[in-house]
C-alpha cells in the first residue's frame, strides 16, 4: 500500500469517535497509524479498563485478544494461518501489546483489542484500533541532525518502523562514502550535501541534506521515476549546484551499469542520434526519442569543477518502458458470441495520455475510453493504442486458433517407452489446456491442464486417439485427433475348441486368441512338432479323423517378441473298427482240449466285448477272450464277436471245427507216409543227375584232346560246362 492510501486511512480515523478517557469501559491504543515497511517488527500498544464490579457481583476478564478481519466476527489473529508463527500477545496490569513479525503489506488492515469478562454480554472492543500499513516502496528516510548543535551527529529516520538492524548507505556529494547504523559519525564541511538508502533498496535514498542548511554541492532530480511507452520520446530534468562556483567544466547524463566509469550518453552508440542534452545553468535535461525496451534504466547527471566533482553512486532516475497491454478484465459465460469487457494499460502508467484508440480486425472502432466493453465473437482480433501513437500498438487479444497436438516419437511407440505429447495454440492471452482420450461412447478427460505432458512409460493400454482444446477468456479451440499406437509384444495366447466332445467325422476348430502389436503371427504344433498346415489363427478339421488326437498348442509373436499357449488336448472319439479274432491253439480243435478265442478292435472309448454262437441271441461269453474247456463236438460251428462303446459296434465271424482224437491219429499218419515218400523220391533224382554228369565227361574226351594236346592247347574241363551250363 502506498504511503498517500496510508495517509487517506489516518485521516479517514481521525474523524472516528475515540473511547472517552473517564469513561468505566475503554480501550486506549498508543499509537492509532503505524506505517511499515515490509519485513519489519511491528508492536502495537494498548491499555483497558473496565469496572471492578457491579453491585456485589465482581467483575473480571476472562478472555483477551486482537482482531482485524470481521466478515464472520472478531476472530482472533493468532489463529489465522497467514500469521502463524509471527504473532506475540504480551499483557500486564491491562495493558496489551500485539507483536507481528516480518511483516506483509497484506497484513496491511486496522487491528482491534478485544476483552470478554465475566459480566453476561460483558465483551468490549476498543475503537477506531490501529491502522497498519505496510510498504515494500519508498521507505520515507529523511536526513537529520541528531541534535541543534553545529557539529551534531547525523540521523537517517523514517516515518515508518524499519526492518531490525537494519543497514544504511551514507552518500556525500553524491559518493557512497561508508555503510553502517542510521547515525554518520564522519565529519562534514559546511559545503557537504548528505544523503542517506537502506541497504538493498538505494533507489530510494533519502532527499539531499545540505549541512550549510542554504547553499551546496547537490544534483536534484524532478523525478524518480519515469515511465514511458514504447517509441515515444522521454525527457529528464535534473538541477544542480556547486557551493563554491559555477565553472563548471564537465556536465553529462549517464547510465550506471552500462559501463566500467560514467559514460557520457551522447558517445554510446546505442543512443546515437537519439539522445539530445540542453544544458542550462543550473539546469540540464536530457531527451531520448524512439525509445525501445532496453532503455529501461537508471540515468544520473554528474558535474565536475575545479574545485569538486559530484559523484556517480547516489541514485537518479529511474526510466521504465512499457508497451501497451489489452487485458480482459471480465467475459460472460455460456454466450457464444460472448461478452467481454477490455481495458488498455501498460506495466507502469505513462504521464499524459489520456485518451486511447482502439481497433477490431484493424478497423479504428473510433472508442478514446482507455476500456470497451464489446460482444466479441471467437474470429475477432482487438488492439489499442493511446490517441498520439496510433502505429504504436498494442498486441491484439483473440481466441485460440491453430490449435494441434503432437507426439515425440511420432511412430514407432514402444511400449515401455516414454513418448511427449505436446498441444500448441496461438493465442492472447494465452490458452489454457485440456486434453482428452477418445473413447468408443465419448472423449474422457484427462488430469493434465498443462500444453505438455508424458507417458512414461507408455503402455498399451494407452493406445488411441487423443485432443486437446485450448482455451481462454476469448473462446476455445479444438485440435484434430492423434493416433497413439503403442507397439508391443504378444502378452498372452489361448487355445480354444469348438465343441468338447469330438466325435470322427465332425468338423472341429482350433482357435488361438492372443493380442499384441503388430498382430501377431501364429504357428501350430502338434505334439511339440510343428505342423506344416493351419498357419493361421484358426485352424480347422473338416471331418476330423481319429489320427488327429492329441495334444495342440499354438506359438504366436512379433517383432517385439512370443510366446507359446498352453496345451489342448483333442480326443477323437469312434465306433469300433472291423475286429480280428483269432483261435489259440490254431487249426482244428481236437475233442476234449481247450481253446481260447480271442477278439480285438480299435475303438475310443475302448471296446467292450461279447462272443455269440450263430443263431443264438444271448451271448456265449462276454470279455475280448472267450475259453472253451473240454471242447466236444457240439462246440463246433460259426462265432463270431461283437465289439461295442458310445459310439457304435461292429462283428467279426469265426469257424471253429472240432475233431475226435482217432480221426486225428490217421490224420497224422497219412501225413507221416507222405513225407517218406518225398524224401525217396528226391534220393533218386540226386543219383540219376550224378550218373548223367560222368557220361557227358567221357564223351568229351575224343580226338579234339589229342589234338589240343599237339597244338599245345588246354580245352575246358568238365567242371567248368557243369558251372556254366547246368543239367536241368
């Protein structure tokens, strides 16, 4: 708060009624205006009174504490939050002192004391209390003689209480000479100018204190601080004096910072043809036209003459350019097109322009007010300027336009990965953000309000299509709809069947279910070798056989990696094939042995068996073997089994012959004659082929030997025609 709002509350109490001094019921406060600056200890004193009793009832306080705010009542400072740990009550023989620490300006309000006593409706609240204000600005020093003697101390002093030990910067002639305490203990000569800063806050030292009380070395300046808008032109006063005389050999504006030393303004190149100085004696004043942003600074006037020179350090004034701003102080809702009220200003208020224009899509709407109150439709781009700077405009305010959405990676999301989405708009002021996830029924929110945000790691689950709007008092706009495609490997895979139970000549699917992405491939195996059929997702028989069982598990993957399902087993279920029967001892049966019958068939489920007699509807046996023991005649005869399970049954036919045991005998005396007559038969044959074989060499051996013998040739032996050509 400002020291001239201060003053308007004191003066404003000054009217209010005080608590009379005689009165039984009082609050007296010490001090009724406190000004602060912040950072600073602040204590507020006050006594109370009250009556000791009334008649024989006793009177007595039973509760005591400060207040400032009562839009819900008194409600004690000490347990309001934004005073925690900086409050202090002190009391004593009724009096009461509320200590605040590091001060605020929004602790800036009017305190009051309040007692409540043992009296029903015995509460009292002393009034008008105590005006705090708190300033972080000018601090108000002025420089003082501690006392009415010549060679006096000096004081620096302030109208408002200061933060505790505090530190001071003592200026003379213009020079930082020392830093201490409030008190300047060095001496001074009767041409000496004095000035006095707090630490940290030298732009605003105190006014300039001539010891000589009339005349002195001193710079003064009309202003503080300046503000001006961007390329208008700004001039500087400043007027100066010298206690011994008025030869003065140097005069120029500088600006600290911008240098090592004072540089003379009209040399630096960065004012070149801008800057113009009137030196007037005792006055000077500088100028700067086409002013820019990176004007804003400080600037200080220094004179020399042969006998003193001012000095650089004390502050001089301070310039601010701004641009102008059209701000949107309030809209109306849910109107479309909507209410808006704008008002044109700038960081810092610039002195003399009171009038402004303003302009809708670059059209001069001819309005001077420095706000317009206009029904502004989401298309509309409105700026202002004051009435003498037309071209010097302010930044137009409009609604988001060209708002779009991002994604870094763009493609090629991998799940784990971390991806960074990004909305951007152009607007002024700026937007605000909200992003949305499609959905198959609506677009769901999401938690970010920010233009940016990450997925990390980012998970399928993510996959989809997002949107952002942008939004701000002048309308909202919506973005187009990005694809999120997250890139994983397969994560699961399941093996289905058709039906449970499979019968032989059903049509039967194998369905393997997995996700990933890409969509995965699909491999099948039966009993761990993989098939070269069925590389799909289904794999189907078309009449299913039973060599089709067994156990079946499908490989899925992609690039990103597989996986194998769990196994299923398909159990092919059929009648019983056509069954083999078979007799044990084999061949006739003789009367009064035994024999096994026995019957097989494939079948699932397994096969059950019965053995029936031709023409007879019960079965002989049931079982895959059927034993006859002590076999006779009426044995004989047609058998046949019958195998049989859920799924159908099938016969097979037998011939069983039984003999009696003479019949049998002759049988195998019949064969014994006939096996003699065999081996004689092939003893003769043996010797007629031997006697054959001695002819035929006696009748080679002829003349042609003796003639071989006188050419001295060797004929073939009889050996080697037998090899060769064998006697059939």
């Amino acid at each position: 708060m400002s020291l001239s709002a201060a003053a308007s509350l004191f003066l404003l109490f000054l009217f209010c009624e005080v608590e009379q001094t005689y009165s039984s019921w009082g609050v007296t406060y010490g001090s009724q205006y406190i000004c602060a600056l912040k950072g600073s200890t602040v204590r507020m004193s006050c006594m109370y009174r009250h009556p000791s009793q009334e008649g024989n009832i006793k009177i007595s306080v039973t509760q005591t504490f400060w207040f400032a705010k009562t839009d819900e009542g008194p409600v004690d400072v000490k347990t309001q939050e934004e005073y925690a740990d900086r409050l202090e009550y002190s009391s004593s023989k009724k009096n009461c002192t509320l200590t605040i620490r590091d001060v605020k300006e929004s602790d800036s309000a009017v305190y009051k004391f309040r007692f409540i006593t043992s009296r029903s409706g015995g509460s009292y609240t002393g009034e008008p209390g105590v005006v705090l204000i708190v300033t972080d600005s000018d601090p108000n020093l002025t420089v003082r003689k501690k006392s009415s003697s010549w060679n006096s101390n000096l004081i620096c002093s302030s109208s408002c209480v200061l933060p505790d030990h505090s530190t001071y910067v003592w200026y003379k002639n213009g020079k930082d000479m020392e830093i201490g305490t409030y008190v300047y203990n060095t001496w001074v000569d009767s041409d000496d100018t004095l000035s006095c800063a707090l630490k940290g806050r030298e732009d605003f030292p105190s006014p300039l204190f001539c010891v000589n009380n009339k005349r002195c070395n001193k710079v003064t300046y009309s202003h503080a601080r300046i503000c001006a808008l961007k390329g208008s032109s700004v001039s500087f006063y400043s007027s100066f004096n010298s206690y011994y005389s008025s030869d003065f050999v140097i005069l120029f504006w500088f600006s600290p910072g911008r240098s090592k030393e004072p540089e003379d303004l009209r040399q630096d190149p960065r004012y070149l043809g801008r800057v113009h100085v009137i030196n007037t004696i005792p006055q000077s004043t500088l100028t700067i036209k086409n002013l820019t942003e990176n004007d804003s600074a400080e600037y200080r006037f220094i004179f020399k003459t042969n006998r003193v020179t001012w000095g650089s350090d004390l502050h001089g004034t301070t310039l601010t350019v701004t641009d102008l701003q059209v701000e949107v102080t309030r809209t109306s809702t849910n109107q479309d097109p909507q209410y808006a009220e704008l008002k044109c200003h700038s960081r810092c208020t610039p002195a003399g322009y009171h009038y402004y224009r303003w302009f809708r899509n670059g059209q001069d709407i001819g309005h001077s007010k420095s706000t317009y109150k206009v029904l502004i439709n989401t298309t509309d781009r409105i700026s202002c300027s004051v009435l003498s700077f037309k071209e010097h405009k302010a930044p137009e305010v409009y609604a988001p336009v060209l708002t779009s959405v991002s994604a870094d990676p763009s493609d090629g999301i991998v799940e784990g990965n971390r991806v960074f989405l990004k909305c951007s708009s152009d607007a002024n002021p700026p937007a605000n953000y909200t992003w949305y996830k499609k959905t198959k029924m609506s677009a769901h929110p999401l938690h970010r309000k920010d233009s940016e945000f990450y997925l990390n790691p980012i998970q399928a689950s993510d996959s989809g299509e997002y949107f952002c709007v942008a939004k701000n008092q002048l309308g909202e706009s919506r973005s187009g709809n990005l694809n999120i495609d997250v890139k994983y490997a397969p994560k699961r895979a399941d093996v289905s069947l058709s039906h449970a139970e499979i019968v032989e000549g059903d049509s039967v699917n194998l369905t393997c279910s997995s996700d990933g992405n890409p969509a995965p491939f699909n491999r099948w195996y039966k009993d761990n070798q993989m098939m070269l059929q069925g590389q799909g997702g289904v794999y189907q028989f078309t009449s299913v056989k039973s060599e089709d069982s067994g156990t079946y598990c499908c490989e899925v993957g992609n690039i990103y990696g597989q996986i194998n399902s769990s196994t299923v087993l398909i159990n092919v279920e059929y009648s019983p094939r056509l069954p083999s029967v078979s007799v044990n001892p084999p061949g006739d049966v003789a009367a009064g042995s035994s024999v096994n019958l026995t019957c097989s068939s494939a079948a699932n489920p397994a096969a059950t068996y019965a053995w029936y007699k031709e023409d007879s509807t019960s079965p002989a046996a049931d079982g895959q073997t059927f034993t006859i023991v002590d076999i006779r005649g009426e044995h004989g005869g047609n058998y046949y089994c019958q195998a049989r399970n859920s799924r159908g049954h099938h016969n097979s036919t037998l011939h069983l012959i039984v003999v009696s045991s003479s019949v049998s005998s002759a049988v195998v005396g019949s064969i014994m004659f006939l096996l003699l007559i065999g081996l004689f038969l092939s003893a003769f044959i043996i010797f007629r082929k031997k006697k054959a074989v001695r002819q035929i060499h006696q009748t080679r051996e002829g003349p042609g030997d003796n003639e071989a013998k006188r050419l001295g040739v060797s004929l073939p032996s009889s050996t080697y025609f037998e090899q060769c050509f064998p006697l059939i």
